[in-house]
C-alpha cells in the first residue's frame, strides 16, 4: 500500500493528533512521513522537504513524537512553529487552517483478550481486572491505575528502561480496548 498509515500499528491508543473530522496517527518508532497541508490525510509517500507545504511527522525510537514545519504556519499552544518540535500530551497544534489536539496518554477500560488484563499496576502491584480503568505510559506501554499515575506526576514512569515523565493531563479520551 502506499499510504503511510498503512504501516502504523492498528491499536486506538497509538500518538495521534486529533482534528474535529479526522486524525494523524504517529508512525511507527524510528520512522517519519511528510503530511501536506493541501490534503493532510493520507500523508504523501516519498515527499521530499519543501516539495510541498505541509509538516514532517516523527517519532523517534525513544516513543518522543514530533513535528517540523515545512513552508507552512505552524503553531503549538498558538505559539508559531519555526522548527523541530516535540509534542506534549494535550497541546494544541494549528495546521493547514485547523487545530487538533496531540494524544498519546490514554485512559482505557480493560476487556476480555486485553494484553494488560492481569497484569498488575507497576505502582501498586494491584491487578488490573476485566472493567477496571487503566492508563497507559506511552512509550512503553506499561498500565498503571489511574490515582497511581497521578502520584507519578513529576517523576518518570517505573517500567525499566523507560524514562517517560508523566504530566498533569491536558486532554483525555477514554476508549475501550477489545482483544
């Protein structure tokens, strides 16, 4: 297939920025793609920088998601974009004449086939059950309880190797997860 997305996980909790109509999904770790501003969705396969208007669209091995203005307005938090940017969870970001909201911390109620279900909460070693309401770090991946997350505000994520450093939230979508 030609378009990007199609080598995007298909999981509902990968980084994305969401528009009223339509989204960007992040790509995978490691990778990046060029989204115009004529027609940001599908991103264009191929583009080269300033071919067209629009943004470069990373995310670096690390799970870290941003982007770079390519001969466009850009704005994060209303504040103009002139170069590399990271995103932070909740920011806003005004693009092609729209503004979206960047997501990468979910709240997610866990069902029946859940990889996280049973897993215990890398906080306060509590199981997660079937129903329970879970958030995920997103760059690893680990489920914590919700209050647990919130203690961890300030600091960084428990999970070996991950040094994601949790925030206060700006912007939430709950969805459910099904195996």
């Amino acid at each position: 297939m030609s378009d990007l997305t199609s080598k995007a996980p298909s999981s509902p909790t990968n980084p994305r920025i969401h528009f009223d109509e339509w989204g960007i999904q992040m790509p995978q770790r490691g990778e990046h793609f060029f989204c115009s501003a004529i027609s940001p969705w599908p991103p264009t396969e191929g583009a080269t920088y300033g071919a067209r208007d629009g943004m470069w669209v990373f995310r670096a091995e690390s799970g870290v998601c941003g982007v770079l203005p390519a001969g466009i307005a850009l704005s994060i938090e209303e504040k103009p974009v002139s170069s590399l940017s990271m995103l932070i969870d909740g920011q806003a970001l005004t693009f092609g004449g729209e503004t979206g909201r960047f997501q990468e911390i979910y709240t997610l109620k866990i069902t029946e086939g859940s990889r996280l279900l049973s897993r215990k909460c890398a906080f306060c070693n509590q199981e997660h059950a079937e129903g329970s309401i879970v958030i995920r770090c997103p760059w690893c991946g680990e489920g914590y309880c919700p209050a647990c997350w919130g203690e961890l505000i300030g600091e960084r994520c428990l999970t070996r190797n991950c040094s994601y450093s949790p925030r206060k939230p700006h912007y939430s979508k709950s969805i459910e997860i099904s195996p």
